[in-house]
C-alpha cells in the first residue's frame, strides 16, 4: 500500500493519494476509502488494468490536521472485508467493541 502527501503550492491544501496494489487488494472486485474528512462516505478507488487500486483526495489544512480512515473491499461474490493499510502514521480503536483498528493519517504536524 502506498500513501502519498503533497501540499500544494501556494494552498493551504494536501493532496492525498491512497494506492494498493494488486497482491494487496487479494482480488477484490471493488475497493472504498471510508474516511473521517468526508464523514465515512464510501470513495470508490479507481481500479487499473494492472489491478491496483487508486485516489487522490484534496484535504484543507484548515479544516483538519490528521483524520482516520479505513478500506473496504468487495470480492466478485459480494462479500465485503475491511483492509488496515500497513503504512499509516498511527492506528487507534474503531470503536465498534470487536478489536479493530482504524489508520490515522496526519496531515500537519
């Protein structure tokens, strides 16, 4: 998996990439970013001929210095499964009493 932050010029806004390649995705038909800075709406990432996955999200600084967020995978058969990116800056409790966790990306320091 691969997130990229690249603060534009002149703008007080990240623009923020979400990848995950095809061995990540373990053939999911279909993955979503679910995410706190648009209140947990379902963002499809586009899927390539090459099987990855991908999003770019423009985020103010203002607005907001870090958010948490998570990936859903559908498989072909329609069976959904929650997918924890491995590089993060921090994790924490999704706070759905069943012991997972949750990404926290941090924007600004």
């Amino acid at each position: 998996m691969s997130i990229k932050k690249q603060i534009l010029k002149n703008k007080i806004i990240v623009k923020v990439t979400f990848e995950i390649s095809k061995e990540e995705a373990q053939d999911a038909a279909m993955i979503y970013l679910l995410s706190e800075h648009n209140d947990w709406q379902e963002l499809e990432l586009k899927k390539f001929k090459n099987g990855k996955f991908k999003i770019a999200q423009n985020i103010s600084l203002e607005e907001r210095k870090g958010f948490q967020f998570i990936y859903k995978a559908i498989s072909e058969t329609g069976e959904q499964s929650m997918i924890l990116p491995d590089d993060a800056d921090d994790y924490v409790d999704n706070g759905m009493n069943d012991g997972g966790k949750n990404a926290v990306l941090q924007l600004a320091e």
